[in-house]
C-alpha cells in the first residue's frame, strides 16, 4: 500500500523542482533579481491556482497547495533547518574589519533598535486594528512589533550583493541583520509566552532570559568557531574542512536548541570567525576556493527555495478587504518605526564612525524584512489574531522584498552621484 502523505524528500524536491523552472521562467521573461523574481512568480502562481479555483468548480487546487505548505511546516523548516545554514554563509563573507568600524552602531541597531521598533510598531498597531475594527488585544500588536522589527539577513545579504554602497556601510547593515533577527526571536518569545498566558511576566526574568539566549549563543557561537578554526588549522584537506563547516552549522545549531541559547546568533559569530581567521589563516589557497565556493552554492540555492516559499504563501492569507487594508497601512508604520529606530542611534554614533549621507536612507529602506518575519508569524496559533497579523506580515514582507528590495540599488546610486555633485 502507498503512503498518501508526501514524505520530506518528496515536499524538498517539488521545492526544488519549482524553485528551478520559476528561476528559469524569471531569467527567460521577467530578468528580476532572483530573490524579487522568485517571490514574485511565487505569488502570481499561487494567485493563478485560486483563479482556477475560482473558475473552474470541484478541482480544489488552492486547498492542495496549502495542504502542502502546511505539511512542510514553514516556521520549522527555516527556525530549524534553513537558518543555519543561512546565517553561517551570509556571517561568512562579512569583513569584521569593516563591521569592526561600525559595531558600537551594529549592537544598538540589533538591541536597542528591536526594542524601540517592537514597542512603536506594537503600540501603532493598535491603533490600526482599532481603526479597522479588527479584534486584536495589545499584547498580540507587541508579538507582531516583535515579529517585524527585526531585518532579515537573508533578503540583506541578497540586496547587499546587488548594490554600491561604501564597506562600512555596507557591513554594519549586513552585521545588524545578522543578529537583531537572533535577538528579535528572543524578544518574541517572551512576549508571545505572555500573550498565551504560559509565563508570568517579571522584568527581571524577561532580563535574565534574553541574557541567557543572546549572551549564551554569542559564547556557544565563539566555542564553535574556536574549534572548527583550531581543527582546520592542523590539516590541509578540503573535503574534510567542508565537512567540519558542515559540522558546525548542523551540530552547532543543534547544540544550541538543547542548550535553550540563540542558535542565530551562535551561527553568526561562528560563520563570522571562520570567514576572517579561519579564511585568512587556516586554509590554503585552494581550501578558501573550495569553502567560499560551496556556501556561495548553498546560499544561493536555500535564497531560491525560501524566496519561492515566501511567494507561495499568499494563497494562505485571507482574503478580507479589511485585513488587506490593514496590511497596507502597517507598511507606512513598520517603515516610521525603522526610521526612528535607527535614527536615534545613527545621530548618537553615526559622526564618530563617519558613516556618511548615505546611512540614513540606505539603513531604512535597505531595512528589508523577510522569512524569518514570516516564519514567526506561520508559529502562531489558530484565531483572529493570527489572521490579522498573518495579513499584515505578508504585506509587509513582499513590499519590503520585492519594492524596496528592487529599488534600493537605483537609490544608493541616486544618492551617491548626489553626493558626489555636491562635494
């Protein structure tokens, strides 16, 4: 007798599957970025399957698809799969010498920064839901705040790649995303446990516990690197070093789910340190290839699945006019809530690291958030809630994407011949 059911082999190679022809049909007719073409033909071909449910009665479509998406699980496919790896091959190719530069900015961006942002966001967001008449308590609006606050550092890393933004710059936007999405996973947890009533709130635990999953995934992160670095260092084989980066990312990850620390921020300090000490003096010329190489690929492969996940998700949403009204308005409120919260520490610290004109805008519009924003808010369980913050977070997420995400390049360079007329 057959299984009915889709096995994980099967749900991974229809993503693939998918994930190739869309990316063939982007480079072929649309030539969008692969991230923005894929969430896009995502999207039309989730859209496209409704309208033939619309139109064509008793074939079910839509209801498969989402089938589908919910047996893959997108909050643990990526929380506990894809992010690993992810996080790892974005820290890897960051330059700590130019992070370094901007890192007093890099933590209050990652700290300070989601804490402002969840608060306003949450607090704005009552507003909305109020005004649209949508039943969503404060402290639900606080979860969304938390969920949307932090930047995505795989749609970052993407835009990052695409555009001509001074080093500096450039890794301090790339070092934030790289940890305020460990921390804002922290911040949502807490609150999301307040909102179901499963912690009683004390600011001191709420203090000891973001301490302990922050500081704790730095150390396990800084432990990790150490000895993938010390090991790679006493060989010169680079099918067994790939082998140990493999080991790293997949045992670290791992460790730091049983150990109950940030297992984000633990990949990013491991994938930070591998891809300046180990790069520079544990490798040889080839094994750097080879390592730099190998990432690139998973990278870029792993983007073209979660990319392609994001678009496909919008047969998920509801249909509401008032969801969707409420979706469009959170986009202006996310982007204010970025500006002031980046603002506040750029004015503070920006002239001491001369970040330049460029910083303000590039930081808020390049503020791109992405899966993990996504993932956080497919986590939530069943009720009205969920639906509104669902529709907002799908909104948010695709403008971010597929707007700004398209449009940060042409900005950057808008504002850098601008600059340099006025010099």
């Amino acid at each position: 007798m057959h299984e009915s059911a889709l096995s994980p082999f099967d749900g991974a190679a229809i993503l693939i599957v998918l994930a190739a022809c869309l990316g063939y049909l982007n480079h072929r007719l649309l030539r969008l970025p692969s991230s923005i073409g894929l969430t896009v033909m995502g999207a039309l071909a989730s859209l496209l399957v409704v309208a033939i449910d619309r139109f064509v009665p008793g074939v079910s479509l839509a209801g498969r698809v989402v089938d589908f998406l919910n047996g893959l699980d997108f909050h643990k496919t990526l929380m506990e799969g894809m992010l690993s790896f992810l996080l790892f091959a974005g820290a890897l190719h960051v330059d700590w010498s130019h992070l370094r530069k901007g890192g007093l900015l890099v933590l209050a961006f990652s700290t300070i920064g989601v804490l402002v942002s969840t608060a306003l966001v949450g607090f704005g967001f009552k507003l909305l839901v109020d005004l649209a008449g949508v039943p969503v308590p404060l402290i639900w609006c606080l979860v969304f705040g938390a969920l949307i606050s932090p930047t995505d550092p795989v749609a970052v890393m993407s835009v990052m790649k695409r555009a001509a933004m001074p080093e500096t710059l450039q890794a301090t936007v790339a070092g934030e995303s790289l940890f305020n999405d460990g921390i804002g996973v922290v911040v949502f947890s807490i609150l999301l446990a307040i909102a179901l009533g499963t912690d009683q709130f004390t600011l001191s635990g709420a203090f000891n516990y973001f301490l302990r999953e922050a500081l704790g995934g730095a150390l396990l992160g800084l432990g990790i690197g150490w000895i993938g670095f010390r090991m790679m260092k006493s060989i010169d084989d680079y099918p067994i070093e790939l082998l140990i980066s493999l080991a790293m990312v997949m045992g670290g990850y791992s460790l730091a789910m049983a150990l109950h620390v940030s297992g984000p921020v633990a990949m990013a300090v491991a994938g930070l340190l591998i891809g300046n000490a180990g790069l520079t003096y544990a490798m040889s010329d080839q094994t750097q290839d080879y390592m730099v190489k190998f990432w690139e690929l998973v990278d870029e492969v792993l983007n073209a699945v979660l990319f392609l996940l994001i678009g496909l998700e919008v047969i998920a949403i509801a249909g509401e006019p008032a969801l969707l009204v409420l979706g469009l308005a959170a986009i202006p409120l996310v982007l204010a809530a970025r500006a002031i919260s980046v603002g506040a520490p750029l004015a503070l610290f920006g002239r001491s690291v001369q970040m330049g004109p460029l910083a303000m805008p590039t930081l808020i519009w390049g503020g791109l958030r992405g899966g993990i924003s996504v993932a956080l808010a497919l986590s939530l369980p069943a009720g009205p809630e969920r639906t509104a913050i669902l529709a907002a977070t799908y909104l948010v997420v695709m403008f971010a994407v597929v707007v700004q995400g398209g449009s940060i390049g042409g900005l950057i360079r808008r504002l850098s011949a601008k600059a340099a007329a006025s010099a």
